[in-house]
C-alpha cells in the first residue's frame, strides 16, 4: 500500500487560432492597419473556440431529468455524483493505493487520528469546504470506520480529530478504514445543516452500546426510539429538494438538462485541482450492449467497460485501428457457497463439499463464464486467491489442499464416508435421495452468461450422479429465499476484495458478513455476528474465524497478524465453504485517436491494440488499474488528456 499524490501531468492547452501572422507592410500602412483591425474585431466576435471532450458509453445512467440534486432523494445522480463529487482519500481497490485529496496530512496520536483538510477548495456554488462538511457526512452515513470510533470533533476549518474506541486498531488500518469511506465531501453542510445536526443530536442521545456487539460510535443504533427517530430524519431528508441543485465538491458539475440516455458534464472551474483536468466536457451515451459494441467498432466511443466474448472483442480490434482493450484482473471470484443448512442436500458433511469440488471441472466453466479468467486447485481461500502468495507463506502454500477434478477421489471419499450409487444417483449414508438444489439471483449480470455457467455446474452434477436443479429467482425475492434455506449451493461473488487487498478486510467480508448466510451459518442472537462450528488449523488447534478477526484490526505486529490470517484462508480451503469456479478480468475500452496519456501507448501496435493483462510489478500497473472506473473512481482523469483528433 502507498500513499500517492496524483501523477501530475504535463499542462495541455489548445490554441483554436493557431499561431498569428503578420502581414506584409504595403506603402499604404493607415488602410492595412484599419483592415486588420476590422478583421480581429470580426474574428472575436465570432471564433468559437473548441472543447475537449471524453465520450462514454455506458450500460445506463439514472435519468438526468429527474434528479434534484439530492442524492439522497431516489433519483440518484449516476454519474453527475460519481464525477461530482470529493473525498478526503480515494483509493484504488487491486493496486491499494491511497490519493490524498482533500487531505494535506494525516497524524496518529494515541487514539486521535488527526486530518489536515485542504484550505480554500469549494463547491461549485462558491462555499467553501470545511472540517464542518466531513463530519456532516459521517453524521449521517454509516461508515465502516464509525464502528471503531467514539467521536469525530472539528477543531477549526481544516482539521477533523477522529478518536478511536480502546483499544485502536494500528495505524494503516486507520487509514485504510478513513480512506474507505465514501466521498465525504458530497454533503455540503450550508445545505444538509437541519438532517446533519438532527443526525448528530441522535448519536448524542443514543444509548451505549451492549457489551460484546459492535455498532457505530460505540452506540446501540438499534435501539428501537433511536431507530424511530432515525428513520424519520431521513425520510424528512429524502423529500428535501435544494434550491441549488446538484452542489458539486468535485470535477465536474451537471451541464444542462439531458435524456436518460445522453447526460453532459462541464468542467468545474472552481475546482481545487481543475489545472489536471484536461477534458473539457464528459459525456455518457446509455446504451445496450449491442449498440456499445457498434460505437466501438466504429470508434464513436471514447470509454466502455468490461471485456467482451473474445470473438466479440477481436472483431471490434479489427475494425479500426484506435480503440485499445485493456483487460485488468479483478479481485474478485465467481463461484458457489454450500449452504450447510440445506435441507436437500448433505451440506453439513465436510466430505460431500469436499466431494463436489473434486467433481467440478473448471475450465469449461470458466470458458463461458470469462474466456480471461483463470482457474484454481483451490475449493475456497476468503481472499482473492491471486494475492495468496502476497499475504501466505510458502510453508503454508504447501499445506493448502488442491482439488483437482477427479471423479475416482469423489466416488472413493463418498463411499468412505458411507455413501452408495444406486443406478446412476448417490445416496446418502442413510440412504436418502440428494437433489443439490443451486439458487441463482435473476438479477447478474449478464444473465446468459450467468445462466449457462450455472446450467453446466448443475449438468456436471448430475453426470457424476448427483441429481441437481438450477433454480434462478428473481432479485427481489432472492434473499428471502436463502434465508430460508431453499439453495443447496448459491451462486455469488466468491473469495473478493472490494476494498483494500489486505486479508482482514476480505476474510471479513467472507466469515462475517453476508456470505456467511450463504454458508448457512446461524446468528448469535445478543451480537448477530455467525457462529461457526468446531473448526481446526493447519495445527490441530482450535480456531473460532470471528473471534479471530475481530481482534485482528488491532494486531500491530504484522507478521502475527498475518499468521492468523492465513489459518483461516488454509481453513477456508480445508473446510470448503464453497467452490471457487475462476477469478474473473475486467477491462476497459479506450480510444487512442481522442485520448492521449494512456499506458504504454507507444505499444498499443505491437500488442494489435489487444494490451496484456498487467502484472502487480507493472511500472504502469497503477495507471493501468486507474483506468477502470470503479477501482478508482475519477483518478485516471488525472493523467489522460485530450489526443490529436479530439474535436
């Protein structure tokens, strides 16, 4: 992880006019000198002088024309917020990187994290941004780093006081946990002020939180007169239209009323940093895949993200010469979590889990589901399995099992453990029917391909002699229904970072958050944290995966801290919470006709414009990442600048 100031590019500035030539002088000097003046007063009156434009396409953008300007309203601003709006630090998920933005310094002292704000930047209606803006922001969101707070004080304009509960989770988690937490600048307190300080009257009043759960502020939010009273602030605050519209802290404000399907954004002159902004306007074009996929082609798109079916992407290579794929790896997996609360199925027998994962062939599956992917041995890890050897010592990649597909090792620990084929079906111990039952949420995206990844998981099942149903259900009622247990197996983002790589964050999100219901594990009732079963290290020791990570944030011996971490990524992989079927890549379009700045530009030729997919070592590995939108947000707009065609 470092922390980085944004790669300053070269200042780029047209001159519509081109360079100014004098005439030659004729013995009549009056009548030339009086023409030319009546030629440059012509001239001002009717240049116009040319904008620099980024022209995205895009699945959908929520329609400009109802937005009010509060975000918070059900009118979402789309990209009018993502591009709108600032934060102390942004970071980028994959690369780790923390850009100060609105943060000049950050010190830690004791239990007080101290931030230095940036003076004189403001909104785009003139106010100026201050300490008082942030904390309104905490006030009303629930940030992640409000769990481990007590206060946040503004000292004067430019300095906020965070003071973590005891103990304190060591300084970079400190960090991580600050920079991970929105855009805290897209709250203008002159405008929000009544829901803010009604916000900040109710943490006050809240009561204090029980021992042994963990809530914001070190508060019980789920006090029922709280919870009341919260609930009605916010409602009171989701009617609130303000006068001004949308308020912009970052580069770009709204630029006129658009369609749902053609948004426009300017410049945003009283921008702190607008001298690194080189664009003069971004648009968005809402389009369907098939239309992106004929403005690429025709190279009418300047941005479009994701990859592509790999006959689909080198078809749109081939028919211009200037969009440029750039595929990332993506710290994130698709796979299957065993649900061991299944009535259907045996998901509470470690070696049926452990027999499924030996049945699963992976490379077909990853075929349809990401041509870019790549595929693992291992049945789960917690972490992106990509970071492994980053965070995992060698001793214990060695230790890690492998689940190679084998149907003998399936068919022999089955049997072992008491399972019989009858005809073409297993049965189980008893002697009872399986049928794997595998929910899918109606809403992924793509669903084709989500679908058919799916139907061949079921279908290799099935040829092995497990009976198996692929059951997909429409969003809305998703939830509700592995709640109650009616999935086997459920089809999710598995073994991912959606912030930073460090394995506390994602061991997290897999043992302690939602995943966990996935997994079916049961809830305490006093804290709502899951509960596991006896499970054992590499070592034969006990290990509880909540208890372990909720002191981890407070380990500051790193090598200890990693230690711990690494138990319980071997446990994942020994236990087989799920099945990871491959890492997906992303990527992003860009077009090198318009843009300029982009990586290893002078080689989009050797590489036919199809990039590789960059290694950590990259020396262009953060700009690289900084390309896709949602790993860093607005930060590739730091570097990129208009290209020679860019009219």
């Amino acid at each position: 992880m470092a922390i980085l100031y944004p790669k300053q590019s070269e200042a780029w500035r047209t001159s519509p006019q081109g360079p100014y030539k004098t005439a030659k002088e004729e013995p009549n000097m009056k009548k030339v000198l009086l023409l030319l003046l009546c030629l440059t007063l012509v001239m001002s009156a009717t240049t116009v002088f040319a904008e620099s434009s980024y022209n995205m396409t895009w699945a959908g953008n929520p329609d400009p024309a109802t937005y009010n300007g509060n975000q918070w309203s059900g009118t979402a601003g789309g990209w009018m917020w993502d591009l709108g709006t600032e934060a102390m630090f942004i970071f980028a998920r994959l690369s780790d990187n923390v850009y100060p933005r609105l943060a000049t310094d950050i010190q830690h002292n004791g239990n007080t994290t101290t931030v230095k704000l940036r003076e004189g930047a403001k909104y785009s209606d003139g106010e100026e941004i201050t300490a008082k803006d942030i904390w309104g922001w905490f006030m009303l969101h629930r940030q992640p780093v409000a769990r481990y707070l007590v206060a946040i004080n503004v000292v004067d304009d430019y300095t906020l006081d965070f003071v973590f509960a005891e103990p304190v989770p060591f300084d970079n988690m400190r960090l991580w946990l600050l920079a991970n937490s929105g855009r805290n600048a897209g709250m203008p307190y002159h405008i929000y002020k009544p829901f803010v300080d009604r916000a900040a009257e109710l943490w006050e009043m809240a009561p204090p939180v029980p021992e042994g759960k963990i809530d914001y502020f070190q508060k019980d939010s789920t006090d029922a007169d709280f919870a009341a009273e919260w609930s009605k602030n916010w409602t009171e605050l989701a009617k609130f239209v303000p006068e001004q519209g949308f308020v912009a802290s970052g580069p770009y404000v709204r630029d006129g009323n658009f369609t749902e399907a053609d948004l426009r954004l300017k410049k945003n002159e009283l921008y702190w940093d607008a001298e690194n902004i080189k664009f003069d306007v971004i648009t968005n074009k809402a389009v369907t895949a098939e239309q992106g996929i004929a403005m690429l082609k025709s190279a009418d798109s300047d941005c479009y993200p994701g990859s592509l079916p790999i006959d689909v992407a080198l078809s749109v290579l081939e028919s211009n010469k200037d969009t440029v794929f750039y595929p990332t790896v993506d710290p994130a997996c698709h796979g299957l979590y065993f649900n061991q609360k299944s009535v259907n199925s045996p998901m509470h027998d470690v070696v049926f889990r452990k027999a499924i994962n030996y049945v699963i062939n992976k490379t077909p599956i990853r075929e349809i589901g990401n041509y870019y992917g790549s595929e693992f041995d291992y049945s789960c890890t917690g972490i992106p399995p990509l970071f492994l050897s980053k965070y995992v010592s060698p001793e214990v990649m060695e230790k890690l099992p492998l689940y190679t597909t084998d149907h003998e090792k399936a068919a022999q620990i089955l049997e072992e453990a008491g399972y019989k084929k009858v005809g073409n079906l297993w049965k189980d111990p008893e002697g009872k029917d399986i049928k794997v039952v595998i929910g899918v949420n109606g809403g992924w995206q793509p669903a084709a391909v989500v679908g058919n990844v799916n139907a061949m998981v079921g279908e290799q099942l099935r040829e092995f002699g497990i009976d198996a149903e692929v059951l997909v259900v429409e969003g809305s009622m998703f939830p509700e229904r592995l709640k109650n247990n009616e999935f086997c197996m459920s089809f999710e983002w598995i073994d991912v970072s959606w912030s930073f790589s460090d394995p506390y964050f994602t061991l997290r999100d897999f043992y302690m958050g939602t995943y966990a219901t996935h997994m079916g594990m049961p809830l305490d009732e006093a804290t709502g944290l899951p509960v596991y079963p006896e499970l054992l290290d590499y070592e034969g020791k006990p290990i509880d995966p909540v208890e372990a990570l909720l002191r981890m944030p407070y380990i500051n011996d790193t090598e200890e801290r990693l230690d711990l971490a690494q138990r319980l990524i071997w446990v994942a992989d020994e236990y087989c919470f799920g099945i990871n079927l491959y890492q997906n890549v992303t990527g992003i379009w860009e077009n090198r006709a318009t843009t300029s700045g982009l990586p290893y530009q002078e080689k989009i030729d050797e590489y036919s414009q199809f990039m590789p997919v960059p290694e950590v070592d990259d020396p262009f590995f953060a700009e690289i990442v900084n390309l896709n939108w949602g790993f860093s947000g607005y930060m590739k707009l730091m570097y990129l600048h208009p290209g020679p065609e860019n009219k």
